[in-house]
C-alpha cells in the first residue's frame, strides 16, 4: 500500500501564510528560496534528523506560490517504491501523468498526475538510505 505522506496547497503571500499557519496551528514554517520556486514547507509534526516525521501516520505539507500554469488547488503527494512504474499505472488507469519525474533534492523524485476523476495528485519516490 501507498501512503499519503504529503499535503501541498497555492498561496500568495509567503509571509502572510506562514504567519497564520505557525500562531493558528503551531506548524513550524520553512520559506525556501527561488531555486525551489519559492516554496513553503510546513512541518505540522515532529521531524528527524532526516526532516521525516516521527510519528506514524502523521504527514507534512508545504504551500506553491499560486501561478497561471498550474492548478492552484490543494493536492496529496503519495508515496511510491518505483516512480517511473507507477507512472506506467496511472497511464494504464486512466490517469495523465504531467511532465517528467523532478528530483527534490534530499528528498527523492516527485512527479504530478490527473487521477481518473481530474484532481491534481502527486507520487514521489523517497530516497533510499
């Protein structure tokens, strides 16, 4: 089975979002620079050395800044062993994958698909250690 292990959602002020999200919720905000299309994470649980979380089955997410060429939808980015094979399977599904798989670094190969029904879903293949 494939776990959900990531949540993403548009935004348009950085700051702003950061600010609600940490006094609302307590989720520590990381802003990352424009080599990672300026891009929010949001660390909604205790994380390891390895950024991961310590607690099974809670996740993390992070906030895309809004744009004209892409869903500005939240979506679920969802575990996988093999990237490259569960594109294969999405195809075969129905589904579309959009573009090529883009390594995060650190982190592993992310790429987006449209489901069967049209949401905006991500999979990613963490890096083996």
């Amino acid at each position: 089975m494939n776990p959900v292990v990531h949540f993403e959602m548009p935004a348009e002020d950085r700051k702003r979002l950061s600010k609600f999200y940490s006094s609302v919720f307590g989720w520590k905000m990381q802003e990352m620079g424009p080599e990672m299309g300026d891009y929010v994470v949001a660390h909604t649980a205790e994380t390891d050395a390895d950024h991961m979380v310590k607690t099974p089955g809670a996740i993390n997410g992070g906030f895309f800044m809004k744009s004209a060429d892409q869903p500005n939808i939240p979506s679920v980015v969802i575990a996988v062993d093999d990237v490259n094979e569960q594109m294969k399977k999405v195809t075969a599904a129905g589904g579309k994958v959009i573009g090529e798989p883009q390594e995060i670094p650190g982190i592993g190969l992310w790429v987006v698909f449209i489901d069967s029904e049209g949401n905006r879903v991500s999979m990613m293949q963490p890096l083996r250690k």
